[in-house]
C-alpha cells in the first residue's frame, strides 16, 4: 500500500510544479510581451526605426515579442477544455522553436553589425566611409537578415510536416507538454497507440538537437564577437591621442558590457539547455528536474523583458556619461579650452556609433 500512496503524493506534487510554472510562464510572458513592445514602440516614436544600427535591435524584438505572444497562449489554452487543444499546443510548440532560434540568429547578426560599424569607423581614422563599403555593409547585413529568418523555419519545417503527419499531437496537453520545451514523448506507446511513436521520438531528439546546437553556436559565436568588439573600441579610443575621463569610462563600460552580454544570454536560456542535457543522459523525472522546470519557466520566457531593462539601462549610462563629460568640458580652464572643442567632436563621434552604445539589450 506504500507504493501506490507515495505514487500519488508524487503526483500532486508536479501537478502544483506545472501549476506554479503555468502562472510563472503567464507573468513572465506577459512582461515580456509588454517589454518588446515597449521597445518597438521607443524606436517608431524616435523615428530611428530605419537606423542601420537600430534595425536589428528591431528584427530582435519582433521576435522577442512573438515568442512571447507564443509562450502567453500556451499558458491560457494549459488547463482549458478547447477543441483540438492537442494540435494548437503542439504546433504553438513548433512556432516557438523557429522564433527562439531566430532571436539566436539575430543577436549574432547585431553584434556582428557593431564590429563592421566600429571597424569602418576605425580604419576611416574620421574620414567619410566610401559609399561602396556602406553599400556592401546594407547587403550583407540585409542577407543576414534574411538567412536568421529562412534557416529557422527551414529547420523547424520537419517538426510541422512529419509531426502533423505521423499524429505526435496525440494527448499533447494532458502530459503538460503544452507548458514545457521539449518535453519528452517517454509515454507515447500508451497514450497514443495510433501515432507513429519512431517518427515522434525522433522529431523529439530533433528539436533538442537544434535547440541546443543553436544556442551553443550563437553563444560561441557572440563572445568571440565582442572580445573583437571591445578590442575595436579601444583601438579607436586610443587613436584619437588624447584619453580623458569620459573616455576611460566609456572604455571600462565597454569592458563590463563583454562580461554581461554572454553571461546574460546563458542566464536567460541556461537553465533550459542544462535541463534539456539531463533530459537526455537520465530521462526520468526527478527533483532536479524539477527546479529546472520552473527556472526555465523563470528565465527563458523573460527575453523579451530583460532585452528591454538592459536597452533601458545602457542608454541611460551612455547619456550620462556624455552629460558628465561635457559639464569636465565647461569647466575647463583657459589652458584647456583647447581640448574642450576636440573632447566635443569625441563626444560627437560616439554618439554617432549608438549601436555600440545601445547594443546590451540584445544579447539575452
């Protein structure tokens, strides 16, 4: 009689974990949802929504703002009785795959255009940048644009054809799978006798795969980017010959910023990657799984929001590290004035690079 009362006092147990991740997952989104608006709506508002610099932060956002329109729905329908849940949840599920890989995609293509930017402005030494590199710069920066869209759902695409087809929607929300990434099909043979189980299991390790290769790729990919970034910077601060406090700060911010973007990207989709490696090395639900349930339910559905708090941040310290410069410039003394007109045309330069300056809201 043991076994069966401890069976059951397990059960009510993940049934208040899927609970509490339903609510954390409905909270969370909702914030996320209302942060990349917000951001959208700053960058319409500003008219700097056709900026070279700004358009990725775009690209970025609307896909911030659709995965969270995505994991908002899965929340409302989990728990409801609506007709063909099964088959919303499961293709909501693949809907989120091709927009979280996407945000991937368009985070390396930002900070990629940052380099490109800081490089030009680099070797230019102040000049004009030649029409033709711009011209090259807008090309490739528009096929980035447009491979981060194509690839995820040419990726996802077997997900969609051979999962509607071989049925693997089958009970979908009743084993909470419409609440959870990747959550594994171990109760196939039993609840879906009609489905192509083979099929199913393998588009089950096929989305994992893509998942976590994706992630592992961008994250490699963005510090490799930003240590160039940071070395760039300082290349060029160092180049105008003169170094004042406005600049060693920009350069220490700078410094920060290549410690917090992977840091940041990690803590917002971490937990899930770890979760989805001890998934696969022991299948069987245990507390450990638990707990990352509910920090994936925490972290991977507050992108959006975190992208927006960060953005908010980095603009606020830029502007003001700009507003204590140029009160050092009016303080000067006669001897100095000098420097005060090239400590302006440092601070003019700067602000002519705000995807440097602004760039933080893009890497979580």
């Amino acid at each position: 009689m043991a076994l069966p009362l401890e069976a059951s006092i397990l059960e009510d147990s993940w049934d208040l974990v899927f609970s509490a991740i339903q609510w954390i997952q409905f909270v969370m989104a909702t914030l996320s949802v209302i942060g990349s608006t917000s951001l959208i709506t700053y960058a319409v508002f500003q008219n700097i929504q056709k900026s070279p610099e700004i358009r990725p932060l775009l690209y970025l956002s609307f896909s911030d703002l659709l995965l969270g329109i995505c994991w908002l729905t899965e929340t409302l329908l989990y728990g409801t009785s609506v007709p063909s849940k099964d088959i919303i949840c499961y293709n909501l599920q693949a809907v989120g795959q091709i927009f979280y890989i996407s945000s991937f995609l368009y985070t390396v293509n930002y900070i990629w255009y940052l380099c490109t930017e800081l490089r030009m402005k680099y070797n230019q030494s102040g000049q004009s940048t030649p029409p033709l590199v711009i011209d090259y710069t807008c090309r490739v920066s528009q096929m980035a644009f447009i491979l981060s869209s194509l690839i995820p759902l040419l990726l996802v695409t077997p997900v969609f054809c051979l999962g509607n087809a071989s049925e693997c929607f089958r009970n979908f929300s009743q084993s909470h799978r419409c609440i959870l990434m990747h959550s594994p099909p171990s109760t196939m043979t039993e609840l879906m006798p009609s489905a192509n189980t083979s099929v199913c299991s393998a588009l089950y390790f096929y989305g994992i795969t893509i998942f976590l290769t994706s992630f592992l790729l961008s994250l490699l990919t963005i510090m490799v980017l930003l240590i160039q970034a940071q070395t760039l910077f300082k290349k060029f601060v160092k180049s105008t010959g003169f170094l004042g406090s406005e600049q060693w700060a920009m350069i220490h911010t700078v410094d920060q910023r290549v410690r917090l973007y992977p840091v940041a990207f990690f803590c917002c989709w971490g937990p899930a990657v770890i979760l989805m490696i001890i998934k696969l090395i022991r299948p069987q639900d245990t507390k450990l799984h638990m707990t990352l349930y509910v920090l994936q339910a925490l972290t991977a559905t507050s992108q959006g929001l975190l992208n927006c708090g960060v953005y908010g941040w980095t603009q606020h310290k830029f502007h003001q590290l700009k507003e204590e410069a140029r009160r050092d410039a009016d303080t000067q003394t006669p001897l100095l004035c000098s420097q005060k007109r090239f400590y302006s045309r440092g601070l003019d330069s700067l602000e002519s690079t705000p995807a440097f300056a602004t760039s933080a809201s893009t890497i979580l």
